[in-house]
C-alpha cells in the first residue's frame, strides 16, 4: 500500500514525530510506502525507511492533494493539531 501522511514533524521530536516515526517505520518494514508530508521539518539528512517531505501549515492543503494524485496513495493520514484560524 501507499500511504502519505500529514503531520508536524520536527527532528527534535514531539509527540507528533514519536508517533508518527513508530507507526511509518513499522508500516515501511511491513513492505508499504510511506512518504510524510512534515510541518515543521528542515530537510536535513535521515536514514528513516521512509520519505519525508518538507511543507508549511499554509501549504498543507494543496501539498496533500498534489502529493497524493502524484504519489497515487491509497491512504492519507492526517495527525496533528487544527490551528486556530
């Protein structure tokens, strides 16, 4: 399976990134592709089984429908907190 997942993802971690980590890593071992669009990510080096593309809350909207048609994900998992508009 393809599955993109929205999310804040610093590498200073946060409860966000612990979670999502565990869950693409152990999804990525389990044979499925898994790419993060991540809020808050600074596009430095990693070695996770998995893709992690940087993005900005602003963003977020059109970068996950853009991903997911170009990607052409079964799954798209949102997980983080809605900001205050």
């Amino acid at each position: 399976m393809k599955i993109l997942i929205a999310t804040q993802f610093h590498m200073e971690g946060g409860g966000y990134h612990s979670i999502t980590e565990g869950i693409s890593t152990r999804w990525a071992e389990q044979g499925h592709e898994v790419k993060i669009l991540g809020t808050g990510y600074d596009a430095r080096e990693h070695y996770y089984p998995f893709s992690v593309i940087p993005s900005q809350f602003e963003w977020l909207p059109a970068h996950i429908v853009a991903t997911a048609d170009a990607f052409k994900s079964d799954w798209v998992v949102i997980a983080m907190d809605i900001p205050k508009i």
